[in-house]
C-alpha cells in the first residue's frame, strides 16, 4: 500500500509542476490589465482634465506664406482649453471654413503645447476687376490648380501677388460666385505665365500686366511688355506652348532698338508671331 501510494504521488507531481507556471502566467496577465486600467482611469479622469493648453504654435509646412490673422484669432481661442478638449481632430476641423487652407495638422503634448501645421492652397494667378483701380485686396481673387476662384485673407493675397501673375479681367460678371471656375483658355494662360516666370525670370519682369478680355470674341490673354520705350501687348492663343512665346519675346527684345511706335500688338500663335502694327 505504500509503495501504491507513493507511486501516485509521483505521478500526480509533475501536472501540478505543469499547472502552476501556466496560473502565475494568468495572474501577471491579469494584474497587469488591472494596472493599466487603473493608470487610464487616472490619466483620463484625473490628469487630462487639469492640463491646459498653455501655448500654440502654428507654422505652415514648408512655405514662408505669411499667417493671416484670422488664423491667429482661430488659433487664440485654443490657448486655455484643457487637453481633453484639444481633441486634434475636432481642433483640424475649425480650419476647414478657411478657403486659403487646404488641411491643418494638429498635435498636442503633455507639456501643455499645440502645434498647428497648415497646409496653404498655392494658387497658379490672382484674378483682378480691371475697371477699378483700387488696390485693395477684395479687389483681387486667388485661383487654384483646377481653376476654382476662391477667397482668402489680405495678407495671403498680397503675397502671392508678388508671386504668380496677375490677370485683369474687363468683367468679372462670368464668376457668379467664388466656388466658379475660371475659363479653360485663361487658367492655360496662367500656366503659361507660370512656365515662362520657372524658365527666364528676367524675361518674365518685363511683363507689366496681362489682361483677359472676357468680353471679345476671342476670349484670349494678352501678356503687355515694356520694352524699350515701346509697350508690346503679346496676344495668346488659347493652346500656346511655352517654346514659341519664349522664342517669340527674345526675338522682339532682340530687335528693341528698331521699335519706332509707342504701341505695338503681336498676336503669338504656335506656328507663327503676327505682328500688327
């Protein structure tokens, strides 16, 4: 009976050896899902809720396009708002009435920092009412890539009006509102303008204004020079690729000296320049 006795206690041994690393296991598990659950209901209840937002930080990503100040009030009303409701997402969507922005990114720290990175919408030219003189900024409107005028604040507009060309329009009666789009022919002129400025830069400053006359059959872009003492109004049309205006323009400068009239009208086409005297 002994020997029976002892043989089943060595037999019942090694699955208690087996059951109690896997019951430490469980344990450890289940403490350390207690722990966690406990330093969450602190931080969520008790931390989050008495940091506060102490300072913003907004910068544009990789441009030097100067932060108007309706982006400063927006940003202004962030600074001593708790952490739990700098929520970034509802935060990024605050910025999407501002038709100059494309998107924001918002991150927030335990410090008590926002940083806000504002992704500007880069317009290809400014549209400007060329029956007024006025040089106020409601005066000019910025278009996009796909051609859509759009509003944006004074500072944003008078930077990229140092950068993109500008395009007097004789009526701007065409846009009904500032979610219509821009004529295919002018948003083609605005990238030629474009394409010319990348290339020559010195030959692009002689351009002292480009009007699109929207009221004339033609509805074409003309892009006027100063060269010499003679104004020279370079007529485009509609499908003119950048070479022929480049060899066009470098031709006329080359002969300045014999322009004799005060005015001169080119129209430039792919195959041929026309000059009307």
């Amino acid at each position: 009976m002994s020997n029976i006795f002892l043989l089943g206690r060595r037999h019942k041994q090694p699955k208690d050896i087996r059951q109690n690393p896997v019951r430490l296991f469980m344990n450890i598990v289940l403490g350390m899902i207690i722990i966690a659950g406990i330093i969450y209901i602190v931080f969520e209840f008790v931390i989050k809720p008495n940091i506060v937002i102490n300072e913003v930080i907004i910068s544009y990503e990789e441009t030097s396009v100067p932060i108007s100040d309706e982006i400063y009030t927006l940003a202004d009303n962030f600074q001593g708002i708790s952490f739990s409701a700098a929520a970034p997402r509802s935060l990024e969507a605050a910025f999407s009435g501002l038709e100059e922005i494309l998107n924001a990114e918002i991150s927030r720290s335990l410090s008590g920092k926002l940083s806000i990175v504002l992704s500007p919408r880069i317009p290809v030219c400014i549209i400007k009412n060329s029956n007024t003189s006025s040089q106020k900024s409601l005066d000019y409107h910025p278009v996009d890539a796909d051609g859509v005028v759009y509003s944006a604040s004074e500072k944003y507009i008078n930077y990229f009006r140092m950068k993109v060309p500008v395009i007097e329009v004789a009526s701007i009666e065409f846009l009904t509102g500032f979610r219509d789009k821009v004529p295919k022919n002018l948003l083609s002129s605005a990238y030629l303008l474009l394409s010319l400025q990348e290339l020559d830069i010195d030959l692009f400053n002689l351009i002292t204004k480009v009007k699109y006359d929207n009221n004339s059959s033609h509805n074409n872009a003309s892009a006027f020079l100063r060269i010499s003492e003679s104004e020279i109004e370079f007529q485009l049309s509609h499908d003119l690729e950048l070479q022929p205006f480049y060899d066009t323009i470098k031709s006329v400068v080359g002969i300045s000296d014999s322009w004799k009239k005060k005015y001169s009208r080119i129209a430039v086409h792919n195959d041929a320049a026309i000059c009307r005297l």
